[in-house]
C-alpha cells in the first residue's frame, strides 16, 4: 500500500508538473510570438511615419541598416518592383506585387502574413505598410529566431521542471509516509484501539475490526482453554490415545500411549512426526493401523510385555479421502487375569466342593445299601460325613468371606487396638495349638492401631495363625508380634514350622494353591487362607510380605496404615 500511494502520488505530480511546463512553455511560446509580431508591426510604423523626412535612397538605407540583424527589410515599389532588401540583391528578386501582405497594404494601408519564405527557406512573418509615396515598406522576421529565444527560455523551463519532480518525489515520499503513518501505527497498536490515532474516516472501519478482534480474541481464548482441557484430559488419562495422519507419522499422542505401546516414559517430542512404528513394531500393531489407514474400523488384542491391550483404530475420513486414524490403546490385562481368575476359581470351586460331597454321597450310599452293619462301622461312617460336611460348610464359608472382600463394599472403618485383635486369636486357638503336638504360642505385642474393619482384621490374623499351627512340627512354636512403625501397624506370624519351598512362596496367595496337597487333607485346609489374608490387606491398603525356609520355618509380615491421632482413651 505505502509503495502504491507513493507511485500514485509521485507520477500525478511529475504529470502535472509536466503538463503545467508543457502548457507555460506553449504559452510563452505563444506570448513570445504576438511580442515580435507586435514589436514588429511598431517598427514598420514608426519606420512608415518618418519615410516622409528621409531625403534619398541613402538615407533609407542608412535608417534601415540600423534595424536588428534578424529584421529583413524590403521596399518595394508601387509596381510591385523590389527597390531595397536587406537580405538579397534587389534587382535578382522577382516583382513582389502579388505577395499577399503587399497587397493588403495597397489597399488597406498595411497587411501581415506567415509564410515560407522563397529566398530564405524558412518560416517568415511579413508586416507590411503603405508609404506616403505609394511604396510599400515590409518588415519580416523568421520564426526560427523567435523560436530561439523560446528555446533559451524551455532550457531555463526545463530545469525547473527537474527540480519540482525532484521536489515533487520528495513531497509524495514524506507525503504517503504522513498518510499512512496512522495506519501503520494502528497495525502495530492492533490490540490497543484505545492509543491509536486514526483519521476520522477510518472510524468505522476500526470499529468493524475492533469487534472483530474482540471475537478473535473470544474464540481463541474459547480454544486455548478447551485445548488445554484437552490436553490435561488426554494426558491423565490411563487410556492410550494417538492420532496417525495419511503418510503414518504420529501426529499427537498422550504418555499412556507411549508407555504402553514402548515400554518407556518418552516424551510427547520424542514421536511427533515420525512413523508410528516407532512406538511398536509388531505384527498386530501395524495391521490394525493399517486397516484404519485404509479406510476400515479395526480391532484388535495385543499382548506385549507380559500385558494385554486391546486396540481400536478408526479412520479420519474427509470428503472421499483417508486423511488419518485415530487410535484408542485400552489396558485389559487386569480384566484378562480376572477372567482367568474366575475360570480357575470356577474350575477350583467345582474340583474343591465336588471332593466332600462325593466322599459324604459315597458314605451316605454304603449305609442305605445295608453295607454297614455294625454300630462301631455306623459310627464310624457318621463320623466321616460329618467331617466332610464340615469340610464342605467351611469351604463354602470362605468362598463367601472371599466374595464379600472383592465385592469391594463400603468401607466403615473403625480404630482396632492390634495387642487386643491378637490377645483373642490366641485364646481362640489355644485349645487347637495343645491338640497339634503341643504348639507353643507366644505374644511379644506393643501398643499400636489401625484404622480397619474388625471382622477382616480378626479373620487375619487368625489365619495366619492357624497356617502356622497346623504346618508347625510337634513341639514347635508360633510368635505372634505387633509394632508401631512410622504410621503403620506392622504384625507379624513366625512359626518353627515345615517352611514352603522357594518356587512355592509367590504363589501361596493364590485361591485353592496347595504346597502338599496331602497334608492339606490331613490339616482339613481349604486352600483359601492365605488369599483371604491376601485381599483383606489390600482392602485396607496395606502391605504383606513372606519369607520361608524349607525345614526351618515362616515368616510373614503384615504392615496396615494406622491413624493419624490416635486418642489417648484407646
């Protein structure tokens, strides 16, 4: 614009300072002539008023040699001969009657014309005026003099019209820097209308682009806050979220996507731009993005790391064209391990309840069959059904506590004294510690509490006595101890027991796992235990651990958050 308005202005002024030159030098060029002709026309006069006192033809010519040098002289007689001329011999020129000024002076007294001249071969302005004698007196001047004199005055004429284009760029330069300087600072005070100086005529034209400006600025900031909500969505979100563009470079991604698909904590940075097999070069990873790629919604299950993804992929379709995908990545290895959880435990459940139920179907058969005839052998008979039948209800009461904890109900919580919880478990399994080969339990408890449920507690710590009893060796010992430690409870079982083999320890926890199977049948255990002490620790968000040597014994620590303040009734 600045470089439009400067050319606009500098050719109008160097056109209008042409025209004006052109037009005054027409002018002066015009004056200049009439001024000659006038002067001319004044010189033949007054030359025609003192002919009369001219004496001879010596004094004519004295008088008429004194004319200007570029004044040609010419007298002629009333015949139309030529008796005197300046610029030629008199007597070679040819009878001058004819000439049109010649005679317009014969009849009116005086006569002009323009013409080209025979002798000279130029263009010639001729005055002529009648003597008292009769003759006539004829005055010519070129105009190539005149034009001379123009010509002197256009060198003079033209220099000026240098110096006022030169004035006239100067003028438009500073002139359109003056025009648009407010533009220019309106431009670079967009944001502040307030401070701007703007012409009077551009008022609605910044009013129009203030309230678009203020739409802008509305929209963008709607933008940026949903880009941001977004984005923090996006980024704490556990799902897997990546956008793929046509040419399979990663467009955006979140660090759930990173994470799972690499393995790595990389950055958002790290795989912008670059192809998405960088994040995971399996088969399945690359077919399922290569369908959406396509055109085509995919799905897809992927197993990597020891973890199971399921994938979904869907394209980003514009008009008829695939511009992209976009891929959802989900963690289902928790809900994989349940399934396989529930399938175990189903097929466990079965084997587990089966076995009593056949042994008490079988004792049942033989005494209605009349097999059993003596009352010992009834006795006996009875004594095994109800054993199994005890087997079976204690079976299915764990099943159901087990139930009840991943049920995940609500938590009402109350403040538990730990030396109290274990003080009854020792009382409760007093009588089954004499019975096991004089098993000696010993308390080494110090004050310390836990925030929890008193049911779960108590079946805790139970349990792991009862393991530690029943796989002790005969005259062997169970310590049963409880420590405050940094904001936790800490409660540990030790037992002089058997112990559990190395490769067997991580999986004690898990529903219906035996060590030996057989002695298990001997204890009467139903192989659920140590899970259920397993999710009660985890429904209060606490800890466990478990060391064992084979012959030597077990180890088993419990730690359980405790209360910020504890009052000091408790």
């Amino acid at each position: 614009m600045k470089k439009r308005i400067f050319r606009t202005l500098a050719i109008f002024s160097t056109i209008s300072v042409s025209i004006v030159a052109l037009v005054i030098t027409a002018l002066s060029v015009h004056v200049n002539m009439r001024q000659v002709e006038r002067t001319l026309q004044e010189t033949t006069q007054s030359l025609a008023a003192s002919y009369p006192r001219w004496d001879s033809m010596d004094d004519c010519r004295y008088f008429l040699d004194a004319l200007s040098d570029n004044i040609r002289v010419t007298l002629i007689d009333s015949d139309g001969t030529v008796l005197y001329e300046t610029e030629a011999e008199a007597s070679s020129m040819e009878n001058h009657f004819d000439r049109p000024e010649i005679q317009a002076a014969f009849h009116n007294g005086s006569g002009e014309t323009t013409r080209n001249s025979t002798t000279l071969g130029t263009k010639t302005y001729y005055y002529a005026v009648k003597l008292s004698d009769g003759n006539v007196l004829r005055l010519a001047r070129e105009y190539s003099s005149m034009y001379r004199i123009v010509f002197n005055s256009v060198i003079i004429i033209a220099i000026w019209i240098v110096i006022l284009i030169a004035i006239s760029i100067i003028v438009s330069r500073r002139l359109t820097i003056w025009l648009i300087r407010p533009i220019v600072h309106l431009a670079d005070h967009i944001g502040n209308f307030e401070d701007a100086e703007i012409y009077d005529e551009l008022a609605p034209f910044i009013r129009h682009i203030r309230e678009q400006s203020n739409e802008i600025d509305e929209q963008k900031n709607t933008l940026q806050k949903e880009r941001e909500t977004l984005n923090l969505v996006t980024k704490n979100m556990k799902e897997g979220i990546l956008m793929i563009s046509g040419d399979r470079n990663i467009v955006s991604l979140n660090p759930s996507a990173i994470f799972m698909m690499s393995g790595s904590h990389g950055t958002e940075n790290e795989y912008v731009g670059r192809t998405f097999l960088l994040l995971n070069r399996t088969q399945t990873w690359y077919n399922c993005i290569d369908r959406a790629l396509k055109g085509e919604n995919a799905e897809d299950e992927l197993r990597c790391r020891g973890s199971v993804y399921r994938l979904f992929a869907s394209p980003i379709i514009h008009g008829e064209r695939v511009d992209g995908a976009v891929v959802i990545v989900l963690d289902v290895t928790q809900e994989r391990l349940a399934e396989q959880m529930r399938q175990e435990f189903s097929a466990n459940v079965s084997h587990e309840l089966k076995t009593p139920l056949t042994s008490i179907s079988g004792y049942a058969e033989m005494i209605e069959l009349g097999m059993v005839q003596s009352a010992d052998d009834q006795k006996e008979f009875a004594r095994r059904i109800h054993k199994e039948a005890l087997r079976l209800l204690a079976l299915i009461s764990d099943i159901i506590r087990l139930s009840r904890i991943e049920e995940g109900l609500p938590k009402e919580f109350q403040l538990i004294s730990v030396p109290r919880i274990c003080e009854d478990t020792r009382e409760s399994l007093a009588e089954l510690a004499e019975e096991r080969s004089h098993i000696t339990l010993t308390l080494d408890c110090e004050p310390s509490f836990v925030m929890g449920d008193p049911g779960m507690i108590t079946e805790l710590l139970y349990n792991l006595t009862e393991n530690a009893i029943k796989y002790n060796k005969p005259g062997g010992q169970v310590w049963i101890t409880a420590r405050q430690q940094e904001g936790e409870a800490m409660i540990e079982v030790r037992d002089t027991g058997i112990g559990i083999p190395e490769e067997s320890c991580q999986r004690v926890f898990e529903r219906f796992y035996r060590v030996d199977k057989s002695r298990s049948k001997q204890t009467g255990g139903t192989g659920l235990g140590l899970s259920i002490v397993k999710h009660v620790v985890e429904y209060h968000e606490g800890r466990i651990e478990l060391s064992s040597e084979l012959g030597t014994g077990t180890t088993i620590r419990v730690w359980l958050p405790s209360p910020k303040h504890i009052p000091e009734t408790a």
